[in-house]
C-alpha cells in the first residue's frame, strides 16, 4: 500500500503541538512536515517506489538532530517526541497508520526501533552535555543505514548472508564509507584533527557496519546508533583524558 499525506497526519500533529512551547522546536517541527511533503510529493507526482519514499523519511527525519543540537531543544521535548513516535510506530503494526513506512516485504520492527534509539541517545547524552555523540549515532543511522540499503538494492551484485538476511557488499562498503564520514565530520568538529580522531572514526565505522548486517526484526535500527554512539563517547573518553594525565 502506497503513502498516501493523510498516513502522515498523526506525526505532523504531534510535532506541532509540542512545538508550541518552544520557538526553537517549532524549527525542528517545520523541518519534519518539509521532509513528510517531499516524501508525499515524490509519491504523488514521481510516482516513488516504496523503499525511495520510505528513505527520504528515515533519513530526512534523522537530521531534525542536528537541529536538536544547534538549538539546544530541550532533552524532555525529544525525549517527548521518541515516546509519542514509539507509541505511533508501534499502534502501526496493528492499524493502518503507517502503512507505507512500514511495508519492506518483511517482518520489521525497524520504524519502531528508530523511534527509540533517538529518546536513548537523547536521553544519555544531553544529561552528559556530550549530544555531539547522540548525533552521530543518529546520523550513522539515518545516512549509513540508509543509503546502504538503497545501494545494495540498486547495484547490489556480491551477496552474502546474515541471519538468514540477504545483504550485499556493495551497500555493506557504503555503509562503512558514509559511516567513517559522518563520524570524522562530527569528531574533528568537537574533538579536533588529530590521528586519534580519525582512528576513532574508522573504528567506529567498522563496528557500525558491522551491526547494520544483523538486521534480523530492524534490530540494526536500535544496534547501529546505539553502538555507534557508545562506541564513539568511550573511546574518546579514553584517549583524550589519558592525554590529559
């Protein structure tokens, strides 16, 4: 069953009232209907496959954390809206709310699972003022994940098997490649340039890539970032305050 804009009232709705109380989140909440109108748009009028639309959303929504971030929004209207989403995403899998997010010809519990690795990392990060690793667990996600699968279903030629779950090493190499960008990106940003940095980025990219090939259920939607993210905060930890001593 293709999107149609009315499965994607609920969201919008919830966004906007919550967007209410803030100024600053009222700019997350636009920037969520903008993603939710092009993914509409390009069903509608490009005639979209499934997978293309359902794509522009997971990766689209994933970046409103950078807005997170940059606005300093609150943890408790984030960790608000995972609720809100979790409670949406998980109705889906009985009523017809979502239908088109959630059809990937399988058993999937992936929309949900991505709906609650952003309140975790939300949650941990912001009470530790470190939410530079709560966006790149998220981003490592939305961009890796994303962009993986629709490589490895595009030009995926070299198949393999985890699970029971057919991957490709075509879309399991961009998951690493576009996982090792976001990660520097986001360290040399907040940690500097350094072959420290660096090596952390490459090893976070490895386990990232890694935890996407299980994937049995969508599990990959809640191990990724979290991995990710974890991954990225201990290591950094280790390294900088030991230089520190």
């Amino acid at each position: 069953m293709l999107i149609t804009f009315s499965h994607f009232t609920s969201i919008p709705v919830l966004w906007l009232q919550i967007a209410l109380t803030k100024p600053t989140v009222g700019i997350a909440a636009i920037w969520v209907l903008f993603i939710l109108l092009i993914a509409w748009l390009v069903n509608r009028f490009a005639n979209g496959e499934p997978e293309i639309v359902r794509k522009i959303v997971h990766i689209g929504t994933g970046n409103v954390i950078l807005l997170a971030w940059w606005l300093d929004i609150p943890a408790s209207i984030g960790i608000t809206a995972s609720i809100l989403a979790s409670a949406i995403t998980l109705l889906s899998y009985r009523f017809p709310i979502l239908p088109g997010i959630n059809s990937v010809g399988r058993q999937s519990f992936g929309t949900f699972f991505y709906s609650v690795s952003i309140g975790i990392l939300i949650a941990w990060f912001w009470y530790l003022q470190q939410p530079q690793y709560a966006a790149l667990g998220i981003l490592v996600m939305t961009w890796g994940d994303g962009l993986a699968a629709l490589i490895g279903q595009r030009f995926g030629k070299h198949k393999y098997k985890v699970s029971g779950t057919e991957k490709s090493w075509e879309g399991s190499l961009t998951m690493m490649l576009v996982s090792y960008l976001v990660s520097s990106l986001i360290l040399v940003a907040t940690q500097g340039n350094s072959w420290q940095t660096w090596t952390i980025s490459l090893l976070v990219a490895l386990i990232a890539t890694a935890l996407e090939a299980f994937s049995f259920l969508g599990i990959d939607n809640l191990t990724v970032p979290l991995g990710s993210a974890s991954l990225a905060f201990f290591l950094s930890q280790l390294v900088f305050y030991s230089n520190r001593l």
